[in-house]
C-alpha cells in the first residue's frame, strides 16, 4: 500500500485528555431580559401610562380650572400653584397635560388595537385563503395604502365631524392596512413550513392551524410592530389635533395643547406651555421604540429585518 493511501486510511489515536461539550439538556429560554436601554424605555412608557390612568385624580386642578382668578395673564411663568405655568386662557398647563395624557394614549392605544383586530384578522385570512381571494384583498388594501394618511384623515374627520369614536376608527382603519400586509407575509410564510404540511397531512382544519401553529409564530414579530405602530398612531392622532381636526377645545390632549400654545413663542412668552407637551409626546415615543429595539436586538435582530 502506498503512503498517500496509508494517509488516506490513517485514524487519529483516541485522546482520553480530550474533553467534549454536552449538548443542553432543553431549548435555550427565549425569556426576554431588558437591557438597560430597555428597562429606560419601559419607565418612561411606564411613568406616561401611570400618569393617563390616575392622571385626573391626582391632577391639581380642574382640566379647565384658572391657578390664579384674580389674576388673570396668558402664559405666566411657572411659580407655585401653576408649577409649569399657565396657557394662553391662564389655565394651570401641568394639569391639561394630565388630563390630556389619558385622552392621546387612550385614543392611540384604542385605535391601534383596531387596526390590529383588522388587519391580523384579514391578513391570515388572505394567506390561508385561495390564491384569487388573496390577489383580490390585497390589491383593495394596497389601494387605500398608496393614500397619504394624514390627507386621508384630515378628508374623513372634515367629512363626519370630529370626535373620539371618529378619531379611533379612522386611526384604526387607516393603518390596518400596513398590519394586513405584515399578517399575510407572516402568515404565508408560516404555510409553507413543514409543521404546517404535517399538521395538514393529519387532516387538522384550517381554524386548528391558524391558533395552533401560525398565531403562535407570528405572534413576536406582530407584538413588536404592534409597539411601533402605536407610534405611528401616537404622531397621526396629536397631528390631527395640531391641524384642529383632532380632539376639540374644551378637552385637552398633547397635539392640541402644542397647537393652542404657539402663540407664546411670538410673544416671546414662556414656552413651557409648547415644550411640555411636545416634550410629552416626544418621550413617550421615544421610550416605545426604546422597548421595541430592545425586543428585536434580544431576538438576535430577526424581527426587525423582518418589520
């Protein structure tokens, strides 16, 4: 036999020195653990969702209520008994922004639950249906998603009239459109994966595969776009408001406190009235997306190629 081919053959001694890794006994824990950018996050949303819940009740004045009656100026600076100042009617700006907290995330939160009732709903509806229904669906979806959703708004609100039922259900139809989208690529994914063949060669019906093996794998990414898209809703709903076709005077939320304030930064007022609640509505959505790229990062990055 020739060297190459002693080579060829030639089998390594066994080292008992050597030692081996045991393979785990189970499946690493998918449990989230924030980091510390996410534990930021998720005090800030925390502190804003305390402050909606509770924030009328422990507000210091009256949503509408003056600090100082016998005193009556637009945009005093902030002393005690109007410890963030007053706006331009000389109403006490800390508790509207109290009030105003549960009015915008209520709203938001309402309307982005909606969206995902409609959107999830008709997007695994769409993937697990015949391929006609589903090119049908979509391209009625895509219609409506090529508008502008601020114009699209703004047409529906100037059109019914503005109020809180409006505001929710035209937030919530309008971007159910891009949680359809997500669901049904979700959805149609899930389909072509062996479970779901085997479970299909079992005979399992389609409502057995939509709760036991597409909702339970697409339910992470889903949650996480949920947080973004609350965002999303967040902006849309305090823009309306900025625009005068969101929450109406008397009642106060954060877009419409901006817009009633502006006038203090031509008078060269206090700007507190202005920067409390655009600082409101800037560090609520901040800390969302603090939370969400938290959960994507813990999830190896694969929800936000994904998303």
């Amino acid at each position: 036999m020739s060297n190459a081919q002693q080579n060829d053959h030639y089998v390594a001694p066994y080292d008992a020195g050597v030692s081996f890794d045991e393979l785990p006994d189970s499946a690493p824990s998918s449990r989230y653990s924030p980091s510390w950018t996410g534990w930021l996050g998720i005090s800030v949303v925390s502190f804003w969702v305390f402050i909606a819940i509770l924030g009328p009740y422990i507000a210091p004045l009256g949503e509408n209520d003056l600090p100082f009656p016998d005193d009556y100026s637009e945009f005093q600076m902030p002393r005690p008994g109007a410890w963030l100042g007053t706006d331009e009617s000389d109403r006490d700006v800390l508790s509207r922004l109290m009030f105003g907290a549960g009015r915008t995330i209520g709203i938001s939160f309402a309307a982005t639950l909606l969206a995902y009732f409609i959107g999830v709903v008709m997007g695994i509806g769409a993937a697990i249906s015949t391929p006609r229904v589903d090119m049908i669906v979509s391209r009625i979806n895509d219609a409506f998603l090529s508008l502008p959703t601020i114009m699209l708004g703004l047409v529906v609100v100037a059109a019914v009239g503005s109020s809180i039922p409006v505001l929710i259900v035209t937030a919530g139809v309008i971007y159910a459109t891009v949680v359809f989208r997500l669901a049904r690529a979700l959805g149609q994914e899930i389909m072509v994966m062996d479970f779901v063949e085997a479970a299909r060669v079992r005979g399992e019906g389609r409502w057995w595969i939509i709760t036991r093996e597409i909702w339970p794998n697409a339910a992470m990414p889903l949650m996480t776009d949920f947080g973004l898209r609350l965002i999303y809703v967040i902006l849309f709903i305090s823009s309306l408001s900025f625009l005068g076709l969101g929450v109406q005077p008397p009642q106060a939320d954060w877009g419409s406190m901006v817009r009633e304030n502006l006038g203090a930064l031509s008078y060269g007022a206090s700007v507190i009235p202005v920067l409390a609640p655009a600082l409101a509505i800037a560090t609520l959505t901040v800390g969302i997306n603090l939370i969400v790229d938290d959960i994507s990062a813990h999830s190896g990055g694969k929800l936000s190629k994904r998303l």
